[in-house]
C-alpha cells in the first residue's frame, strides 16, 4: 500500500521534508492551519489535548500552543513566528519547543491544489544541524518506547 | 532498559559510524579495522567495544583471531527509527482530513 504520508531526509543533512495528499480542496487544508480551534482539533490525541494560547495568522505574527494531559497538566508547550501568511499557498513560521535544549527550527509550508477536491501539503523543515533533525526525528520513536515501558508497567502492575 | 538509546549514542559518533560503513564490507579484525583510522589503536578498541556492547557489531572468533561483523537486524532498527515520526505525522493528517470532512459538509 502506497503510504499517504512521506517523510524524506537524506542521511546527513540537516533538513526534511514532509509531503501528504489530501482528499480535501486546498482552501479546507489551509484552513486547518489558519484557524486555532480547527488547530486544537487535529492536534489534540488520546495522550494530550491542544490548547492554543495565541496565533496571529499574519505576517510577523507569533503563535503558541500548550498540550495538556487528562489530569490538565501542560506537558508540552511550543511556539514560534509567522513570517509568511499567503491563504491557500504558504506559510512560512518557526518552531521552538518551550523548555527544551533545542534550537529553534524553520517550516515552509506550501498548499498546493491538485483537483478541486484534493490538495497536497508539502513541510520543508530547516534544523540548525544534522544532528539536531536526526535527535528531532527520534523524539517519537523515544516516546514511543517510553508508553511502550509505561503500558508494560501498568500490565506487570497488574499482575501484583 | 537503556539498550536502545545507547544504540543511538553509539551511532551518534562519527569514527564509530565510520567503523560500521567498513565493516559493512566484510568481516574485520580489531586490527584491520584500526589500521584504516588516524586514531590510536585503544581508542579504536574502546569503539569497537561500545559498538559490540549495542550489538551493532557482533564478534565471531575464527582461530586465534576475532573478526567483527555488522548485525543486519541490529541495523534494521535503526533504519526503521523514522517510522514513529512518520507515523505521527499520518495520523496527525488523517485527523485533519476527518476534522475538515465536516466543514465541508457543512458549507
């Protein structure tokens, strides 16, 4: 099965891009990442819900978000800046995690209208350094481990 | 518990992925393997053993002599580390497609 989501990056360097088709017109697709409450929705899963704090969909806007846990502990907190806000073409921001060691990172996002019902979304993401992408690309294979640690915990708990 | 994030420190040094690009090859002795860096023979050892300790390479003895070789299933994971970080995307995608499915309807 073809899969719907592509990540390239090429050993070494210090960028990726992330390319997706959607079944959706290219004015839907930018609406998800125009308007904060459609934001909270995607962005929200079963370990976290998204709150927006604040976004400026403009140019020289800035935008934050906080992930909180079921009990409402912030677990997550991210931010940055919007220096291009073309609506169904491209945006253009940074991506800073909020108390983390790492860097600052750079997004390019381009809407790209295939037919009027679907649309492709191409993230090219900009790291400092090849070793910051490569420890950025691990974070979920990390944290995966770690609910995979957590889930057999709660099992061996159990068995107690 | 710690084995797998230590595969990625491991690899994270650029002699001890040098030392995994050559004996991807073939199968070498320690010495071989030395011979073919800069760096002072213990200090290729201590990679050599940081490597074995992850399992990325395995030791085989053959005679008098040890030769490594890579552990393919080993290097698999490795390999496969972007996975998760695909998938997160695809599943945050496809929650954005389902989300906008309902604005359009709505229109």
């Amino acid at each position: 099965m073809e899969l719907k989501t592509k990540i390239h990056a090429e050993d070494g360097k210090h960028d990726l891009t992330i390319t997706r088709e959607f079944d959706l017109p290219v004015e839907l697709l930018f609406r998800a990442h125009a308007e904060a409450e459609i934001f909270e929705q995607w962005m929200s899963h079963e370990y976290g819900t998204v709150k927006v704090v604040k976004f400026e969909a403009r140019r020289h806007g800035g935008w934050e978000f906080q992930t909180s846990d079921a009990a409402g502990n912030v677990i997550f907190s991210a931010n940055g800046t919007i220096h291009e806000f073309i609506p169904d073409a491209k945006i253009t921001r940074t991506f800073e995690m909020a108390n983390s060691p790492f860097d600052v990172q750079l997004e390019f996002l381009e809407f790209e209208r295939l037919s009027d019902e679907t649309s492709k979304l191409r993230m090219h993401v900009v790291y400092r350094s090849a070793e910051l992408r490569d420890q950025m690309l691990k974070l979920p294979f990390a944290s995966g481990l770690n609910m995979a640690h957590d889930r057999l915990q709660d099992i061996v708990g159990n068995l107690r | 518990m710690n084995l797998r994030r230590d595969v990625f420190q491991a690899i994270a040094d650029p002699t001890r992925r040098a030392i995994l690009v050559l004996v991807a090859s073939q199968s070498m002795t320690a010495g071989t393997i030395a011979s073919n860096f800069d760096t002072a023979r213990p200090t290729v050892s201590k990679h050599l053993q940081i490597l074995t300790e992850c399992e990325l390479l395995e030791p085989e003895q053959n005679g008098r002599e040890i030769f490594y070789h890579l552990n393919p299933k080993k290097m698999k994971e490795i390999a496969d580390f972007i996975e998760p970080f695909r998938k997160m995307w695809d599943d945050r995608f496809n929650k954005l497609e389902a989300v906008m499915k309902k604005y359009k309807t709505k229109k």
